[in-house]
C-alpha cells in the first residue's frame, strides 16, 4: 500500500473522497477484500440455523452467549498455538 503524505486536513479528505466514489469501480474489489481478511481472522459463530423462541430475555442471552463464549475459546486456542 503507498504511503500518501498530505499538506492539510482538508487534502487528506479530498483524497478520500475521491477514493471512495460510487462510480469507482474498485470500490466493490475493495470492499470484497475488507470483508475477506475479517472473516479470515475471525471463526464462525455457530448458532443453529432457524427461528428461535425464548421465554425471557434473560433465556435468550445465555443462549447468544453460550456461542459467543464458543468462538472467543476458538480464537483463544487458535492463537496460544506453539
């Protein structure tokens, strides 16, 4: 990636704007890339496919949680890997 230096604020965001126009057609590549390298780095949460019907909100956190807790323990042994 090129290191760009700029003279002011209002340069910089001049630059940016150009860069994230519409009609630009890297901006779609760009945004693909973005998501690519975040799903790379992170596991997926498993939670069961469907609808889900809870009594309270309290039933319906433990269960996000449980799955959460899952993916954080994941990441956490991915990463204490020798």
């Amino acid at each position: 990636m090129p290191v760009r230096k700029f003279r002011s604020i209002e340069e910089m965001n001049a630059f940016d704007n150009q860069q994230m126009r519409r009609d630009d057609p890297n901006l779609i590549r760009r945004i693909q890339s973005h998501w690519d390298t975040w799903r790379d780095l992170l596991p997926p949460l498993n939670i069961p496919k469907g609808v889900h019907k809870f009594r309270n909100i309290e039933e319906m956190n433990a269960f996000k949680e449980r799955y959460v807790n899952e993916r954080i323990a994941r990441i956490r042994a991915e990463r204490v890997k020798p």
